[in-house]
C-alpha cells in the first residue's frame, strides 16, 4: 500500500516530533512535503530529508496531499491556514493547534472539509504522549484510520466526539505536563530545604517522578492502590499525605487549577 501524501504546515517542537515519528514509522521522506519559512524549523526539516518550501504556492502541484497537518501557533493558523481551502473535499486537515475549534476551520474550509481537531501534549516529543482527537462530521472512517495513524507517532490516541470536551482535555492532559513538572521542581526544592545537596535531590526528583508515572502506565493499576501500597498506616509516607490531602491541599488545588485551566480554554476558543 502506498504512503498518503502529507503536508506538515509547520515545524515546531510538535510539528518536528509528529515529523520523526512519520519517518520512523516508516514513511517514505519523499511523501511528505514541510511548509516551514522560518530558521532553523526548515533545516531541521530538510536534514530530515524530507521537501521543504517557503509557502503553499510552491507545494508541488503533482502530489494531491492525502492529509494536511496544521502545526503552526493558534495565532497565525487563519492567515497560515487559509491558503490550502482549495483541498477541502479531498485532504483531511488535522489541526494540533490549541484552542481553534472545528467551526473556525469550517470558516477557513468550508462545512464540507473534512477537519481533525486534537490536544496534543509535549510528551509528543519523545513518543511518549497522548493526543485526544474530535472529528467533524465530514469526517470519514477513511480518515479517521489516517489520522490515527499519523498522530500515533507522538504517543497514545484517543477519540471523543462531544467537541466541548476538549477543554477538559486541555486542562487534564494539554497542561498536565506542567503539573507534573512544577511537583518535580517542588519536590526538588523541598529536599534542598531539608539538606539535600542539590544535584542529590534534583535527581531524587526526576527519577522518583520519572519512575512513578512509568509505573502507573505500565502496571495497569489504579493510582488509588498503588498509592495505598507505599503507605504504611502510622509511617512517613502517610505523615507527608496527611498534609498534602488536609482540607485545601492538593487534591482540592489541582481541582481548581483543571477547573481554571478548562475556563481559560473556552475563553481563548471565543
């Protein structure tokens, strides 16, 4: 079976992470095509061995994309995106854009377009995300099988079909590195505190946060038992959840800051 023609409009940290991941999975460099003007994204596209050009009018007009992937930041998307509506009707766009909904792109499109919102999330980066993808109603199980495909070169997928999910998702998984990486930094700090040398406790911090989240992924248990399975009734594991878990702590905070975070998103979509 031959590879799908795809456009990458832009190439960014995401854009050059879903850009790998195609090449590793095994598509061919000379069926994807980069849209990337600035420097160094179209080295380090080009070093990739895959096409590079300056703008959509110097796509080569001989390979009909299969799939045009919308990397590009949320603010530029209308001017950047607006230049491919001659492909609504045959190309699937996937937007990893956060924030710009579906009608924005049936605006750009056209309510015929076939278009991919996801969430993506910096794990990407490494093959070690996960992307929420919604579909418009143009979209066809044809589609859909492609999308999954190429987004699953950043990591795990998963499907919703209530748009207005997505700022939950946003909230839980779009943000939720920083989550994770402001623990890091706090527990690293607090082992400072308490007269860790530095280096010591950064890298106490990494390897405890690291190894953890690998445990909760590949041990297939609920965080609840696993959490229950290091603490002892009465011991130091427990004397540190009592104040993490009294009244306004962090259960209640990261509450909140998902509930802030989902507001945010909904604003920003307009």
């Amino acid at each position: 079976m031959a590879d799908p023609n795809l456009v990458l409009v832009g190439c960014g940290n995401m854009g050059v992470a879903l850009l790998r991941g195609w090449l590793h999975r095994g598509i061919a460099a000379d069926a994807i095509q980069v849209v990337e003007p600035g420097e160094p994204q179209a080295t380090r596209a080009r070093d990739l061995g895959v096409r590079v050009v300056e703008s959509a009018d110097a796509l080569d007009p001989g390979r009909a994309p299969d799939a045009i992937v919308l990397a590009v930041k949320p603010q530029v998307m209308e001017a950047a995106a607006s230049a491919y509506a001659g492909h609504a009707g045959r190309a699937v766009f996937l937007s990893i854009a956060a924030g710009r909904t579906i009608a924005s792109f049936e605006k750009l499109f056209g309510a015929a377009a076939a278009i991919v919102r996801t969430m993506p999330n910096t794990p990407g980066a490494i093959g070690r995300g996960i992307t929420v993808a919604c579909p418009n109603a143009a979209v066809t199980d044809a589609h859909r099988i492609l999308c999954d495909g190429l987004l699953q070169a950043m990591g795990e997928v998963a499907w919703l079909e209530d748009e207005a999910l997505m700022d939950a998702v946003t909230a839980v998984s779009g943000s939720g590195p920083a989550y994770v990486f402001l623990l890091a930094e706090s527990m690293r700090d607090a082992g400072i505190a308490a007269g860790l040398p530095e280096d010591l406790a950064d890298r106490l911090a990494r390897h405890t946060v690291a190894g953890a989240g690998a445990l909760i992924l590949e041990s297939g248990e609920d965080p609840a038992r696993l959490r229950e399975q290091v603490t002892s009734p009465g011991g130091t594991t427990a004397a540190a959840l009592e104040v993490l878990r009294s009244e306004g702590a962090m259960p209640d905070l990261l509450r909140d800051a998902i509930a802030a975070s989902a507001r945010r998103s909904r604003e920003l979509a307009g």
